[in-house]
C-alpha cells in the first residue's frame, strides 16, 4: 500500500472511530467548520460543484453560485458528519432521522412481491435513508459499491454498510447484475445511487438541457424482472430530520428494442432526478464531472479536473 492509501485510509477510519463519539452539536459545528475551510480553498471540488450548480440554475450570478457551493459544500459534511456516526446512532434516532413522503409507492411494491428498485441521485445522504428502510420498515435491501483504493478503504465500506443492514455487492467483477435480479425475483429491494456513469454502458440523457450519461442498471433490471422502478429525491431542511419523496414508478413501455425502452426509462429517472435536484441544488453533491461537454477540454475550456472523493463508493 502506498503512502497516500495509507494516509486516505487513515483519515477515513479516523472520522468512524473519532466523530461518531462526538456529542451531535460537536459535530454539526465539525462539518461546518470542515467545509467553510474547504469552500474557501476553492480547490477542483469547489469549482466543479459551482460547474455544475451552473447547469441546474441558469443564469445564476457568481455571487449566487458561490453561495450554492458554500451551502453544497455544508450539505456535503452533513452527509458524511452524520455517516460517520450512524453506527452509533440509536435505533430510534435512526427511526426518526428521516421523513419520506409518498412512501406507499414503495409499501405497496413490496406488498405486491414482484420486488423493488429504488434509484436515487447523490442527494442529501442516501446511507441514513438506507438504514431508516431497515429499521423502520425492517426492508432488508441489497445495493452494489464501486471498488475503491486501497481495498482497506472498500472494505471499510462494506462493513459500515452490512452494519447498517444493507448486503453490499461489488461494482466490478461482472456478478452483482445477477445477484441483484435473483433478489428482485424473490421479491426484494435493491437500492441504486444512479445519477453518473461515464463508462461506455452508460445511457445518454437530456439533463438539464444539455446530455449526461446514467446506468443502465436500473432500467434494464426493471424488464428483465418485472420489478418496480422508483425513483427517490432526498434533502435537507432546517432540521436535524432529512427529507425526501419517493416519485411514481417509471413504466416499462410497451414497445421498441430493449436499448429503446432503457433510454426511455432512464430519461425518465433523470427526469425524476432533475426534479429533486432543482428544487434544492444545494443537497447535490456532484463534485465530479457529469455532462459529456465537460469531458472534452476542447468543449469546456479551463473546466477544472474531477474531484476526489465523490460521496459514496
């Protein structure tokens, strides 16, 4: 392992093993603090946040933009202030961290028993919505990680994630597909972060106006096992209570090839996505590249490079 794993691993089991013993307000003040430092730096992340929030509020003055992206970035540390200390949180803090709206179209999917996709955008912090499935509903679900380095860190992942009663599968490796349409097919959840695939299996979609690419995934394992698709959108409030809504299913359409109808399907989650991002740009924490004139410098000259350390593996 290089120094710098060691150092990137470090600082990660540093923040489970410190932050989590900290008194909330201790905290809340800690990500703030983290992230008033990190804004003012105005490092690649900062930039790219600031790119981005461009696209979803057009118009928007310089003033306007660094404001979004110093309230990003807040939004930013409260994801991983509050997921560094999940594993520590009661059940009934967990039980009342969250408040969905709409939540029937997940109940009655499950109900149903043809199985469920959740799909979500990097919005506010999917890993407590994730815990608060499991404890309130006590849904047992099943989501995949991207592999990250060194593997201690994806490790450190995984076991943060099974303890919060998710089965984690690895992204790579060609298997979690399967894995994840046999557990549809019995009738489970499967939960998806679905709003960035840069790989040559990714779909193009219209987003706010200009095209991006999202997973297949989704989409494709809707047809291939007859589950529900849902779209979820999350934020935060003036509140320690997150927020979110769970979106109408996205319909498999009745005709066209299954390339016509998973771009279909996936315009429609970004769509669905669009909406929640929208209506609050701050929750977003897309400190990477997303849209495709962004990926070529002749296209966007002086963008700034992507950002280490998206919000979830």
């Amino acid at each position: 392992m290089s120094a710098r794993d060691r150092l990137t691993d470090g600082l990660y089991g540093a923040g489970w093993a410190t932050v989590k013993k900290l008194p909330e307000p201790a905290a809340v003040r800690l990500g703030r603090t983290i992230a008033d430092v990190a804004w003012k730096r105005r490092g690649t992340g900062v930039r790219r946040l600031e790119g981005n929030y461009a696209r979803v509020v057009p118009g928007a003055s310089p003033e306007r933009l660094a404001a979004l992206s110093r309230a990003g970035m807040r939004s930013y540390l409260r994801y991983w202030m509050e997921s560094f200390r999940l594993p520590a949180w009661s059940t009934e803090r967990i039980k009342g961290g969250f408040a969905p709206k709409d939540l029937h179209h997940l109940t009655d999917g499950m109900d149903a028993g043809k199985g469920v996709i959740l799909a979500l955008p990097h919005l506010a912090n999917w890993d407590l919505a994730g815990a608060w499935v499991t404890t309130k509903l006590g849904i047992p679900f099943t989501t995949v990680a991207e592999r990250l380095k060194p593997e201690t860190l994806y490790d450190r992942f995984v076991a943060y994630r099974e303890g919060l009663g998710m089965e984690v599968l690895p992204h790579s490796g060609g298997t979690a597909f399967g894995t994840l349409a046999r557990r549809l097919r019995d009738g489970g959840l499967v939960c998806l972060v679905a709003d960035r695939d840069l790989s040559a299996s990714g779909v193009e979609v219209d987003f706010f106006g200009e095209t991006a690419r999202m997973p297949a995934g989704p989409a494709l394992l809707a047809q291939q096992t007859g589950a529900l698709l849902l779209p979820v959108t999350l934020w935060y409030d003036d509140s320690p209570v997150m927020q979110g809504r769970v979106h109408p299913p996205v319909e498999v359409p009745e005709s066209g090839t299954r390339a016509e109808k998973t771009s279909v399907m996936t315009q429609a989650l970004a769509d669905a996505f669009a909406t929640g991002i929208a209506d609050h740009p701050e929750d977003w924490h897309m400190l990477q590249r997303l849209w495709l004139k962004d990926l070529d410098p002749a296209k966007a000259p002086g963008s700034p490079g992507a950002a280490h350390g998206q919000g979830t593996p």
